[in-house]
C-alpha cells in the first residue's frame, strides 16, 4: 500500500495548479522551545490552503467524459475554493454546494474562481445531500474533500516537498492536522516508506477527534458531538480509505484545545506575519504539547501550516485566548475586605505583575469579589501566585482553566440578585442560523423564566450562550426532557465556582 501511494504521489498532476511552498526556520519559535522549527506554509497556495493540491490531483485524473460532465463538491470553506480554482484552471465546469450559512466572504470567494454556487441547508450534512442528490440528477462526478486515493496523493506531494527542501536524515518528527485524513494520510504514507524513522505525528482539535476515537475502539468511528472553532477539521467520522493508511503509518494522535490552538496562531504570526486559520495552527499546537511532554531539546521538527483562511470577526476571539493557552495568563477570584485601603493592599501582594483585567461592582458591606487576569511566565508562576494570596489570608479561586470564566463570566461580573429563586445555569452552543434563538424561546421561554442570559460568537458556525432559567423542582424532570427535545449540545454549570462567585 505504501509503495503505491509513493508511486501516486510522485506522479501527482499539482504543479499546474499548486506552488512548491517554502519550509521556513520558526526563529522566535525555535529559540523558545529550544529545537528547530520547521513550517511548511501551506498559507501560501493561491487559495490559501493546502487543498487546491488534492483537488486538482484528482481532477486532472478524470477521463475527458467525465471532466466534460462536469463535477460537484459540498463544502463551505478551503475544498470548495481548491476545486473552483482547479475547475477554472481546467476549463471544466464545477458546481460547489455550500450550506446558507456559509459566510459571505467564502461564497464570493467560489465565485471568484468561476464556481457555481448552491446554497442549501443550514449544516454541512444537508449541502452533502443535496450535492450527491444533484450528482445523481446531472451525471456529475463528486470530488471528496479527503476520502479519495488520487486527493490523498495530492496532499502527499507536501511530504515530498519536506524531504528535499530539508535533509531527512536531520528531521526527528513532523506534525500534521487531521480531520478526514486525506493530508496526514499522503504525508505519512510517503514519509514512511522513504523514511521510516522519521516520526509522523497526527494532531486534532479535542472536539473533533475522530482518528484518535477509531484508533481506540480498533474501527472507524462516528462521534455524537463535532467542536466546530477549528471548522477545516471539523469532521465526525475519519474517512475509509484514509483509516487504511493512518491506522499503520501515524505513530501518535495528540489532541489539543481551543485555547493551546489560539497561542498557536499567535506564535505563527508572530514568526511569519501570517494569521492561520485555526485548522492551519493546530499541528503547531501539538508540537508544542510534544515538547514540553517529552522535554525535548535539540531536535528538528517540522509542522504543517495548513491554511490561513480565517474569517476577521474570529480573530478577536483568538486574541483574547491566546495568553491563556500560552499559559501567560492567570485568572482568578479574590475575596477582600469592603473597606478603604483593601484594593492598594491587595495589589501591593500582587507585586509589579501586569494587570491584563479587573473587575469588581459593590455586592456587599463586609466582602468584595474580584475577578482578576494576571500577565504570567506559565503555570509554576500562576501557582506561585496562587499559594502567596492564599498565605496572605485571601480567599482565592483558580479560574484559568475554567470555561464559563473564560467565556461569560468574565464580561459580567456584578451581575449578583438575592432575588432570583430556583436558578439553573446552562451553557448552549446555538447554530448561528435564523430562528436559532427562537427555537430555543419556544422551546423553555413559555414555560420557565429565564433569569440571566450571554451569548458570544467568535466567528465560527455556532455561538456559545450562558443561560439562568427559573425551574422549580417539580419541573426538573421536564425541563431536561424538552432540553433533550431541542438538540442543542449544553451543560449543567450550576455549580461552577465562577458562576458562584459573580453571579448566583
């Protein structure tokens, strides 16, 4: 299996429509970490991302008929622009799929490149059904955004490109995001059997870790639930043929968060000048967590910086967490004395440390609640922190690694009422879709008040919704069977400290 891969892959039809992209030293990067980074800037493709490669490979693969019939493809984002820039480079017509809720900076984008655009459905799964429907309806031939041997080729030629800009023999490890496989799967396949020693390490977002589920239970796997902030790997099942190949070549699958991709993009950027998308930062993410795991020191390591096809809007949101999964910054809730002089005394504690925010509102005569974010070098000054308050009598809360803290509570702090009975708090995810929001009131607002609501979007295909309902103990049991009824992923955070502290 691998030799054919091998074979395909150097044989691949790319470079009429893909760039040899450069392998770049990752100085700042590097010199922190103590080993060589490497990053293959797949950013730089003319679409963007690394998928006009796989695209193109397996369209130029078609016969004439085929071509002259035309193809089809569902996608909102980097598969849907590689194969309307490799159908316009073909001179074949293309038809792209893309749910309505696709933002429009990525429709224009199809369009651009000469695609015609079907906007259909509110997820991706129903724009997959309509495309294969209307491929079935005009003899059109379904591009596969990964689960294909001549796509899987086209992502391979990366792995080719790596062996010859940098001696193989000075590489320890490579890293490469995986959501339906079809790059890790090319990269490892001809990495491994060129260079077996070289290790070939597969990183997903922790929300969407299908290859790390179907390696556990020894089978392809579909999961319940899809986390969709890094929204180019957001895939619930791996694909058939890309299981084939990574099940045997992938010597590892690390996981990571949000937070550790958002420091990613930032330590990219700050290395390239170039925002990756948070699917193009995650390989760089599990690098890192590599790393530290394994104190490595002097090794040569190269990871896959797979697209930079962002949205504007998600870039506050990236900003905003990237300190903390840098772990450079350090939040927490501190009770002190509701009197004169307790604010000058607690910041004298806190020393000459900066201050990244604050935030406090009057609750009561005897105690004041602060939230308060801390600049830090990583966790062992973050517990440093922690243990001199707490020996200094304060009343400390960690809240670093808590998500309603991070999400909500911090922008609404001071929010306390003694008058609210019978509080639950939820935490949604709502699809951002018309009618969302009202799905939901009808669903729970006629029956049950809702006492405390927040809700934020950072640029992907849902909004994360913090949610205080009034429900009476005899409604328990109905109010999580029409929760259950709505089909929103939530959870139960009535008990989250930092809603205890701030809000209850």
């Amino acid at each position: 299996m691998l030799e054919k891969y091998t074979k395909k892959i150097l044989s691949a039809k790319v470079y009429e429509a893909a760039i040899e992209t450069p392998l770049e030293i990752a100085s700042s990067l590097s010199n922190r970490l103590g080993n060589q980074i490497l990053i293959k800037r797949e950013d730089l493709q003319s679409v963007f991302s690394f998928k006009i490669r796989g695209a193109y490979n397996m369209i130029a693969n078609l016969s004439k008929e085929q071509q002259q019939a035309g193809i089809i493809c569902a996608s909102a984002g980097n598969h849907a622009q590689g194969v309307a820039q490799s159908a316009k480079l073909m001179g074949i017509k293309a038809t792209i799929v893309m749910p309505v809720t696709t933002p429009p900076i990525k429709v224009s984008s199809v369009r651009s490149r000469g695609g015609k655009v079907v906007l259909h459905g509110d997820s991706f799964d129903e724009a997959y059904a309509h495309a294969v429907k209307l491929q079935q309806e005009n003899n059109l031939t379904f591009v596969h955004p990964y689960d294909d041997p001549d796509v899987i080729a086209g992502q391979g030629t990366i792995a080719r490109e790596m062996l010859h800009q940098h001696s193989p023999e000075k590489i320890d490890a490579v890293f490469v995001p995986v959501g339906g496989g079809g790059l890790a799967a090319g990269v490892s396949a001809y990495i491994k059997y060129l260079r077996p020693e070289i290790k070939v390490i597969a990183v997903e977002y922790e929300e969407s870790a299908c290859l790390d589920a179907a390696l556990k239970a020894g089978r392809r796997t579909s999961l319940k639930e899809v986390g969709l902030f890094a929204d180019g790997i957001a895939v619930a099942q791996i694909g058939k043929e890309t299981f084939k190949v990574l099940k045997d070549c992938i010597d590892e699958v690390i996981t990571v968060s949000a937070d550790e991709i958002c420091a990613a993009i930032k330590d990219i950027f700050d290395d390239t000048r170039s925002v990756a998308e948070p699917a193009g930062a995650t390989a760089t993410a599990g690098m890192k967590k590599y790393i530290e795991r394994n104190q490595l020191q002097g090794k040569t390591l190269v990871t896959v910086c797979s697209g930079a096809n962002v949205n504007f809007d998600r870039l506050r949101y990236v900003a905003e967490r990237a300190e903390v999964g840098e772990h450079h910054e350090a939040i927490f809730s501190v009770t002190i004395p509701e009197k004169p002089g307790s604010f000058k005394r607690f910041i004298s504690h806190i020393g000459k440390r900066q201050i990244t925010e604050f935030n406090y509102r009057y609750n009561d005569a005897s105690n004041a609640r602060i939230f308060v974010g801390l600049k830090t070098t990583g966790d062992d000054e973050r517990e440093t922190i922690l243990k001199r308050l707490q020996e200094d009598t304060y009343h400390v809360l960690d809240l670093t690694k808590n998500e309603v803290a991070k999400m909500h509570v911090r922008h609404m702090v001071g929010g306390h009422s003694a008058g609210v009975q019978n509080e639950l708090l939820l935490r949604f995810e709502f699809p951002e879709r018309p009618g969302a929001l009202l799905k939901f009131l009808n669903a729970l607002g006629g029956h049950w008040n809702i006492s405390l609501f927040h809700y934020r979007n950072h640029g992907a295909a849902y909004g994360r919704v913090l949610c205080g309902v009034q429900v009476p103990k005899e409604d328990i049991k109905d109010f999580y069977t029409k929760l259950d009824e709505l089909g929103y992923p939530y959870w139960d955070e009535s008990k989250n400290p930092a809603y205890e502290a701030f809000l209850s």
